[in-house]
C-alpha cells in the first residue's frame, strides 16, 4: 500500500489574500502556475478560469476576514488535481470544483434548517448538486475515455460441453 504524504499548504505555488470586495491579491512562488493548474500554455485563458473560480465562491468563501472558510486554494488543487488535458476537461474542473463548493454549502444550509420547508428547500438544492456532479464526473470519465465503455471479466466458469468465446463480440446484421 502506497503512503500518502501530507501535502504542504504551500505545494500549490499560490497564496491568496484580499477579497472580492478589496480585490484578491495573488502571490505566484513561480511563474505560469495557473497554466499548470489549469493544464495549458494560454496564460489568457488560464486568468480567466481562475476568475470564474473565484466569481463562485460567495464573500466568506474567499476572502480573508474568514480564513476557516476560505474555498480559493481548495478550489485550485480540486482543478490541479483532475488535470485537465484540453479545453473542455477545464472548463468541466473549474464547474465540477464550484459544483462541489456549493454542494458542500447547500449541506451545511440543510444541516442549520429549523422548519419543514427550509428542510424541503435545501434537500431539493442539495439532491440536485449531487446529482449534477454525478454527471460532470461522468462526462468527464466519457469524454476521457472517448464514450467507450469497457468491461473487465476477471473470472470464467465453462461447464463441460460449454463453449466460452474471448475477445470482442460484434453482432452483425441478420442473414438474408
């Protein structure tokens, strides 16, 4: 089994401070970082995802007056860490990332409710989060794999007279 290291809070190269209503101040330990967090060599572009990272996370999800609840690095390693090919897979991390954010708040809205129809409101917000990242996961894993679906058999049991065919199995259309 593989040991895990702790990651160190400065691995992601980034330091943020500030807030959406001062600014967000961003220290870089080295340049183009966000080409590499967001997996391309268009710095433009790369600017632009981190400040559609940055326009989903509510005032104390991203500001320091509430550093318990700042979501901006996790959000970055979130987007690091599925490692994004092309434009698509970016554009897909940077809303799976703020997917997970709000379900995460829409959970913490459900768990404070205090009547039956805060309860039936945010267990309606939080099941379709869910359900949403579901199928960003999804469309990811397909897009990766380009729509192939495959299935591993591990085990094979042919009884005697049984026949077993290996390999890939097409069926053709009928004889005529």
């Amino acid at each position: 089994m593989n040991k895990i290291e702790k990651a160190k809070p400065d691995d992601l190269s980034v330091k943020f401070s500030g807030s959406a209503k001062k600014g967000h101040k961003v220290e870089l330990t080295h340049a183009n970082v966000f080409c590499q967090i967001f997996g391309t060599s268009d710095e433009m572009q790369a600017n632009a995802l981190l400040s559609q990272c940055l326009k989903v996370l509510k005032a104390d999800e991203a500001s320091d007056e509430h550093p318990h609840n700042d979501e901006r690095a996790f959000v970055l390693s979130i987007i690091r860490d599925l490692a994004p090919k092309d434009a698509v897979e970016r554009m897909l991390a940077v809303q799976m990332a703020a997917t997970h954010v709000a379900t995460i708040r829409s959970a913490r809205w459900l768990s404070n409710t205090q009547n039956v129809p805060q309860v039936q409101a945010h267990y309606t917000g939080f099941n379709k989060l869910t359900r949403t990242f579901a199928a960003q996961v999804e469309a990811l894993r397909k897009h990766r794999n380009g729509g192939e679906q495959r299935v591993t058999v591990q085990h094979v049991n042919v009884s005697d007279g049984g026949q077993a065919i290996v390999g890939n199995v097409t069926r053709g259309g009928g004889r005529g």
